[in-house]
C-alpha cells in the first residue's frame, strides 16, 4: 500500500461509522504481509506467525457471532473458515452491457464502528498477547487507541434497530416467492426472527404475545411490523 492509498484509508475509516470486515482486520495485523513474508522464510516461521493470526481472526469472527461487534450488512459465514480460507461471496454491480461479477472479499462482510471499537478496548491486552507470540505489534495501534477513546456523544431517545436492512431483506425474498403471503404472518416467520435473533426463529409461532416476543428475541415485535410496512408499502 502507497502512502497515499494508506493516509486516504485511515481518513476513510476515521469518518465512517461502517467499516468493512478486512479493513478492520488490517488495522489489528496487516496479515497478509506477515505471512508473504513468513512464507518466504520458511515453514517454521510460518507455523509462528500463522498460528496467532488465525487466533486473532477466530476472536473477532467470535465476537461477531456473539454480537459483541455488529454486523452492518453482508454474512459472517463466508470468513469463518480462516483467513487463508475464507470463500468470499461474489456480487453483481452495474447493469446492461456494465453489468459485471466481482469478488468484494474480506470488505463484503460490513461491521459497526462503534462496537468493533468497543469490543477493541476491551480486548486489546489479549490481541497483544497473541501477536506478540509471532514478534508483531498491533499494526495501528495510535489510530484505533485514539478513536476507541473518544466518548461518544449522547444522541438521546431510543437506539436505531440494528438489523433494519437485513429484515427488509428477508422479507423481500419472502414476498418474491410468495406475493400473497399475509403480512401478519411475516413477523413471526424463522426466516424473519433468524436476521435479529439467530437460530430462534423456529421457537416463533402466530399471534405470540408481545411480550413474550421481546424477552426471547429482544427487540420489540412493534419494530419488525414497522419495517415490514415500510417494505409492503415500497413493493406496492
């Protein structure tokens, strides 16, 4: 990376409340540098330098898992398998004759700032205790020590709802396979309940009481209807 490329990245990141999975990575270890060169020197320093960062890549993939660092938009599953592994989703852009498919790869999967940050100050002796084992420091430790200590100001009133556009989404697709479906049903569908609370939705059933809707999938079913209108009204 030029010094150009590299003062743009940083200004980028720095005013953006969304970063892409792999650049947030490269902010932690610029891992595709150390194991180039790791693989040069040798399969002993490779095993060494490998190894602690395939450990940091669990921990934050993790964490992302466990909602520790949001999710903005794309899927973890795709870089669960490792960093030399991962199988990254290729995209469609453009249309007609500039319609054309290109591989986003690690910046696919798009993560919340604040809580990557969060989740940072909160863990960073372990990250350095992981990279110190391959003789590597955080790659840029000053730039994210000084954003993770900023205070946030206080916006006041409720918190935006996370997962916004993946329920529009699921719904879509709900709607493209069946238009007639009841939109009464649709907040209490698996496909729905999975994109905020995953791998609950099969406890979902009809008409469940609303109470009972927040305290096991934690958001308020009033939300879900809200976004599924937003849709229904959009389609039509």
């Amino acid at each position: 990376m030029n010094e150009s490329s590299y003062i743009t990245l940083l200004g980028k990141l720095e005013h953006s409340d969304s970063w892409g999975f792999g650049d947030a990575f490269w902010l932690i270890s610029d891992y595709a540098k150390h194991l180039g060169q790791a693989f040069n020197q040798g399969q002993e320093q490779w095993d060494k330098t490998y190894a602690p960062i395939c450990d940091i890549w669990t921990f934050v993939t993790n964490a992302i898992r466990e909602e520790s660092i949001g999710i903005r938009s794309g899927e973890l599953k795709h870089f669960e398998a490792g960093p030399m592994l991962g199988i990254y989703p290729e995209v469609t852009i453009g249309k007609g004759k500039n319609k054309k498919t290109v591989n986003k790869e690690t910046n696919s999967l798009v993560i919340d700032r604040k809580s990557f940050l969060n989740w940072y100050k909160q863990n960073k002796g372990k990250l350095t205790q992981y990279l110190s084992s391959a003789s590597l420091n955080i790659n840029e430790e000053e730039f994210l020590d000084r954003l993770a200590s900023i205070k946030q100001p206080s916006k006041g009133g409720r918190p935006k709802f996370p997962y916004k556009a993946q329920v529009r989404q699921a719904v879509g697709k709900l709607l493209k396979r069946n238009p007639k479906i009841a939109q009464g049903k649709i907040p209490y569908m698996p496909e729905v309940v999975n994109t905020f609370a995953p791998n609950k939705g099969e406890n979902a059933y009809p008409d469940m009481p609303a109470k009972e809707y927040k305290e096991l999938f934690g958001y308020s079913i009033s939300t879900i209807k809200k976004i599924i209108r937003e849709v229904y009204k959009s389609d039509s």
